[in-house]
C-alpha cells in the first residue's frame, strides 16, 4: 500500500509504503503530529531515536508518520492499495 499526499494542483507524492498495518500506524502519527504542536528539537531528536530501534514494531512507522507529518504541514492524504 501507498499513501500519497496530494498539495497543489493536483501533485501529488508517495511518503509512505507498506503493508496495511504499517499504513495504519503511519497514519495514526500523521493524524495524531497534525492536531499537536510537536516540532521542537528534543522530541523530533527522541522520534529519529524511536525509528531507529527495530523491536518496537509499530510504533516505529506511528514515529515516521509523526515525522512525515511536521515535514508536510499542507495537504490531503490517499491511501492507494
């Protein structure tokens, strides 16, 4: 699975592929970064720390959509099988 963000015009751009679960979990961290104000430097320090450690599963793709998120302040999301 893709997710695509789509800004203006109609670009739009893959920032994510996986299996559907790992989908859900990036999507669970886009969601969750957007409604919050998470950018400073010592918590976007601990979620680079969290992506680079391989048995905490799924919170590792919630970590890069939470990342994805401050990096894509604008547009619309697709998830595209």
């Amino acid at each position: 699975m893709k997710v695509l963000l789509t800004i203006e015009e109609g670009f739009a751009k893959t920032i994510f592929e996986g299996e559907k679960g790992a989908v859900e979990w990036f999507l669970k961290g886009f969601q969750y970064s957007r409604k919050t104000n998470l950018e400073s430097p010592e918590v976007i320090g601990v979620l680079n720390e969290l992506m680079k450690v391989p048995t905490l599963g799924n919170y590792v793709y919630w970590a890069t959509g939470t990342l994805s998120a401050m990096e894509n302040k604008k547009g619309k999301l697709e998830v595209i099988e």
